[in-house]
C-alpha cells in the first residue's frame, strides 16, 4: 500500500485487469463518433480521452478512455465490462467497415504519477491519462513483460494497491462503474460532463437526453460529497433523508472510506435536487432500518 499520506506524486497503480478493446477500419471514426459522447475525431497517441457510451435513455452503458495508436483506437473500461461492453458496440456494426477485438489479455496496463525514473523500462505504448483525480501515465505493456515493469516501477514509485488506491479515489470525487456508475445513471448526473462529453459533435446514442439536461441546467440528483459529522462510518447502500423528514428519500450513498488525509469518514453518494447544496444537513440510514442513523453535511468535490 502507499505511503499514509496517499500522495499524489511518485506512485504507481497497475490497471491491468481493465477491459481493453482494440477498434480498426475504415469506418472506425464514424463508429465510434455515433457510439460515444465524445469526439472521437480528437482523440491522440499522447492523451486518452474519456467518453460514455449509453442508451437511447441517456443512461450509461459505460465509461471508457479512448487513445489513438497506429491505424487503430484503443479502449479501456472496469473490468466488469468486459462482456457487456464488446457485446454493447458489435450490436451497432452493420454494415460498417469495424474491426472489435478484445485485447484484454494481451495488454497490462500500468499508472504512473511523478517523473519518469531514469532507468531503462520495458518496451511500452506511453498515454497521458486522468486517473484518480489528476494527470499521470499510462504505460500499456505485453502482458509477457507486465512483472519486469512492475519491479522496475517499485524501485522508483511507491505502489499504490487496491485498497490505496479506492481511498484516493474517493477523495478526488471520482465515479467508479459498479458504483457511481450504473446502467441507472446519465453521466451529467455523475459530474462527467467536462471529461467526458462534447456538446458541438455529431449525433449518437442518447444525444437527445444530454442535449436536454444541459438546455435545462437541471438533474434530478447530483453526486456529491459526504461527510461524518459524528464521526461515525458510512457504509455504500445506506440512504439519505432530511433531517426530521425520515420518509422523504434525499438520496443514497454509493462508496465510503475513512480518510487518514482529512481524518474523516467520507462518502461519495447521489443527493436528490433541493438537498445537494454544499453545506446540507442529511441522515444516513441503513436501509430497512429506521434508527442507529449518521448526521452527514453535503460538501463539495473533491474532498481533496
């Protein structure tokens, strides 16, 4: 695990159980363009971009980072996506010129904050990407060399683990898929539209809905910050109401961590329109349960 105080320069975070695609063709560019809700026309071999892919609802499908390599693009997404996601795309492929194949296995992937160590690493694709709150590296490797990178990484950075790197997540206010992200979720209402969303490109699936919500400037519910008031823990799945109001839902928390930075216990979690104002007072309640709740106060993100 990093070092307690989870900084945020000079760690390294391996990513490679992440679903990786490679998509090539001709048609490639349209594709994709009709597919996701950034410009895939911008996207490089030095930057990743992120995007969503959804439904005709606007609901999220998933969360990707898209980069250019070669003829190619490539992708990668949670792991949990790795069946719904290729199966989501090759639904669209018609009559196009697309090749879908995932290189999932092939592929290890690791994540870099801090310089690059002055030592001779294995051969690897290097993308700048925003992970975990800011800038770093992505090194995408053959998965044959994925332990040499590691050991050379580890004797410059500081590893950041699963565990470290879900604290860090949380921190930074960043949506995770099975989380944050849910097929139940448009992304404005995950705070994605800077990252992820170009408002002036073409048509795509679920345009429609995101076109609206941004000619409204309303969402139903917003993800927002959670903080302890008791300092008590919070747990993902407990629910959110005023204070007073115990049958009126405000929301419903989605990841909590304790915070060794803050020294706090925080939550991520969505908060209904009229309660997401930074500075509400909220309970949270496990749910079937109407006693034993936590005093929370809503707080901007990210926490960090």
């Amino acid at each position: 695990m990093a070092p307690a105080s989870n900084s945020e320069q000079g760690i390294f975070f391996d990513c490679s159980l992440r679903t990786k695609l490679r998509i090539a063709g001709a048609d490639a560019v349209r594709f994709l363009n009709g597919q996701f809700s950034n410009d895939v026309r911008k996207a490089s071999a030095d930057s990743a971009m992120q995007a969503a892919v959804l439904n005709a609802k606007g609901k999220l499908n998933g969360h990707v980072y898209i980069s250019a390599h070669g003829n190619a693009f490539f992708l990668d997404a949670d792991s949990g996506l790795r069946n719904e996601l290729p199966a989501r795309l090759d639904r669209y492929i018609i009559a196009d010129d697309v090749e879908l194949a995932d290189v999932t296995d092939r592929y290890a992937i690791f994540h870099v904050r801090g310089e690059p160590p002055a030592i001779a690493l294995p051969p690897a694709r290097t993308v700048l990407a925003t992970r975990f709150g800011s800038v770093g590296r992505d090194l995408w490797v053959e998965r044959g060399q994925a332990e040499k990178m590691r050991q050379e990484l580890a004797a410059t950075f500081a590893f950041c683990d699963d565990a470290c790197a879900e604290v860090l997540r949380i921190e930074q206010g960043v949506p995770r898929w099975g989380r944050e992200l849910t097929d139940e979720i448009i992304p404005v209402e995950a705070n994605l539209e800077a990252s992820s969303i170009d408002y002036s490109k073409g048509c795509y699936i679920g345009q429609e809905v995101i076109s609206r919500m941004k000619m409204s400037g309303q969402t139903n519910k917003r993800l927002c910050g959670l903080i302890s008031i008791s300092a008590e823990s919070l747990e993902p799945g407990m629910r959110l109401v005023p204070e007073g109001v115990e049958r009126k839902e405000a929301g419903w928390i989605t990841s909590a961590t304790h915070s060794p930075r803050l020294e706090k216990e925080i939550a991520l979690g969505y908060v209904k329109r009229g309660f997401s104002s930074a500075g509400s007072r909220l309970r949270a309640i496990k749910a079937g349960e109407s006693d034993g709740d936590v005093e929370v106060k809503v707080v901007s993100l990210p926490f960090v």
